[in-house]
C-alpha cells in the first residue's frame, strides 16, 4: 500500500479525527488541548511576544483546526494570518476564530511554498507542525520562513530536537506503536512524517537560512532574521 505521510495526508486525518485528533493525537480530549494551551500562551506571551512591536503581523504556520495560537495573539491585538495545508482545516479554524469574534485572515498552502501570501511579517509562529515536514524539505521551508519575515523580524518555531532515549521511552514507544498496529485492524490510522535534529543541525540550518538564533528552551527557537536570502 502507498504510503502519504505528509502533504495532504492531514486532510484526511481532520475528515476522520477532528480538532482534537490532529492536534494531540486520538488519545486526548478537547479538556487537555485547552490546558495545554493556557500554559503554551503564558510561555509564549513572557519568552517571545515581547520581541514584536505592538500591533504587529503575525503567520500562523500550520494554524490548525482550531487556530487556538492564532485566535490567541488576535485577542492580544496582533494581526494575524494562519496557514495550513489542509482545506478542511482552514474551515474549521474559520469556525473558531468567528466563534472567539476574532477577524484572522486564513491562507491555504504548504510551508514549502508561502509565495501566495502577500506582505511580509513581524512574527512568524511555527509550533507543533515544523517537524511534521520531511527532513530533505526542511531548508526549503526555513527559506521560506524567511522570505515571509520583515529584516529584523522573529521567528519563534518548534522543532523536535533529537537526543538519547531514556528506557522508559523506549519502552512507550514500543507500547504505542504495538497498541497503534492493534488498532489499524479496526479503525483508519494516519501516519504522519516526524523529523527530528540535533542542536548542531538546528543552529546549522538557522544560520544557512539567515537566522541568529537569540534563545531556545525545551525544543522552541527563538530566532531572530538577520539577513535576506
Ligand atoms: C499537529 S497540528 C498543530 C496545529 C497548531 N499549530 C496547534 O498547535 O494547534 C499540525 C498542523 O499543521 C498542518 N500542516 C502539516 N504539514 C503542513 C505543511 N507542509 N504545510 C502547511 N500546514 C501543514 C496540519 O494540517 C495541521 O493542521
């Protein structure tokens, strides 16, 4: 069987899981997204928002089914624009940004290529969805990300940073993708593509992308763009 891992793989997950499904997984529930992203938000808001002018634009890549970030900054004042590559997913995050009573413009395309989306950004967010684009594009998207980016502009993006795995690790991953393999007897499952890197590659794709990383913690990069590529 053909395997889609990326792309438009995530309009068929949202068809059959939903907000909850493409955001956490199917084991989660609507109670903990919102936890998380209470938490997410405090972070976000004293680790990174400091860094754009007031008022400022910010891209939401890979805003997702319920634009939770997006609908975040709006509140906050921020002018904002989500992308995703999934159709029906921009209409669910549609949904909940009138629902929040937030005006977001959304844009569907792939991180590989923004070249629809007009203007240029003060912010660009990336959280829960970088590591989701196969490695051999994962330039191609930084370069992008720059080009999106005003001189001077911030990026703030999630990548998985790969290391060690402690045995209790190990020993999870065996137990889910045993329960995963189980479960794709009875139901649709969707594999979706996961990219790791090390720090040295990160700072390595950072600088060859045009980017001064200015601080990172637990997988978020804060980055700031220094030169035009
Ligand atoms: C795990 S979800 C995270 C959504 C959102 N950032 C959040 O945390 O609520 C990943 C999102 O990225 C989108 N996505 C995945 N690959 C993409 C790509 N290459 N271009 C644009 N969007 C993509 C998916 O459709 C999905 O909505």
């Amino acid at each position: 069987m053909k395997t889609k891992r990326w792309g438009n793989v995530w309009e068929e997950k949202v068809k059959h899981q939903g907000e909850v499904g493409i955001i956490h997984g199917t084991n989660s529930n609507m109670g903990r997204v919102l936890k998380q992203l209470e938490k997410d938000m405090e972070f976000i808001s004293s680790w990174a928002l400091p860094s754009i002018p007031l008022g400022g634009n910010i891209l939401d890549c890979g805003t997702g089914p319920m634009a939770r970030y997006a609908v975040g900054f709006s509140k906050l004042g921020y002018k904002v624009t989500g992308v995703d590559v999934s159709p029906t997913t921009i209409k669910l995050a549609r949904g909940w940004a009138q629902k929040a009573g937030q005006k977001i413009d959304f844009v569907n395309a792939n991180l590989v290529d923004l070249s629809k989306i007009s203007g240029k950004f003060d912010f660009l967010f990336c959280i829960e969805t970088f590591g989701h684009i196969p490695s051999y594009l994962s330039l191609k998207t930084l370069e992008q990300f720059n080009k999106k980016l005003k001189m001077g502009g911030h990026g703030f993006i999630q990548f998985w940073v790969d290391k060690e795995k402690p045995f209790m690790r190990l020993l999870y991953e065996f137990l889910y993708f045993s329960a995963l393999k189980i479960k794709k007897m009875f139901t649709p499952v969707f594999h979706v593509n996961v990219s790791s890197y090390t720090s040295e590659e990160i700072e390595d794709m950072c600088k060859s992308t045009g980017f001064e990383i200015l601080k990172n913690e637990r997988g978020y990069y804060l980055l700031k763009k220094i030169r035009n590529i």
